[in-house]
C-alpha cells in the first residue's frame, strides 16, 4: 500500500503540536478525520514535530523533536498545516 506524508496540526488544552503525519495514499483511513476516528486508536504518532506549549502567561515556547506521539483522548483540535496558522494564538485560550 502506497503511504503519503501530511503535515497536520494536533492541538490540545496546552499544546499546539505540528507534524508529519504517516497515512495511505487513497481508500481506507486515508482521509486525516477517517484515521483519528479509529475505534481502536490510542496514540498518534508524528514525526519531525514542533511542539509549541501555551504558557499561563500567554507567552510560548517551542521544540522540536524529531519522533512524538499524542495520546487521541488530548486532541481537542487536528487539521491539516496552514502555514499562516503556526503562531497564531488559540481559540480557547
């Protein structure tokens, strides 16, 4: 099964997180709704990844790694990457 590369963001009550997200090309699951809407999905794993961290004081802080995954029950939010949306403050906050 042929595989694609979709950066996407992933965000939580504290954490706006961006990254490469692994999923088949086309069919089953290869819609980014269709594969977190998996019954079974615990975890979502991402590579090349910034974690951006929401500070009380509404300041961020950001890092990069290289491999993460996120627990599907944090997600609060997941679209595919917008570059114009990277630094732009949360809705909720």
């Amino acid at each position: 099964m042929d595989k694609r590369n979709l950066r996407v963001v992933l965000e939580t009550d504290r954490h706006r997180i961006v990254g490469e997200m692994t999923l088949p090309n086309e069919g089953y699951r290869s819609r980014l709704s269709d594969y977190l809407n998996q019954g079974d999905l615990k975890f979502v794993a991402l590579t090349n990844a910034t974690i951006i961290e929401h500070l009380v004081s509404g300041a961020t802080q950001a890092t990069e790694r290289e491999f993460v995954t996120v627990g599907t029950a944090h997600i609060l939010l997941a679209y595919p990457d917008d570059e114009d949306t990277r630094d732009s403050p949360p809705i909720y906050g």
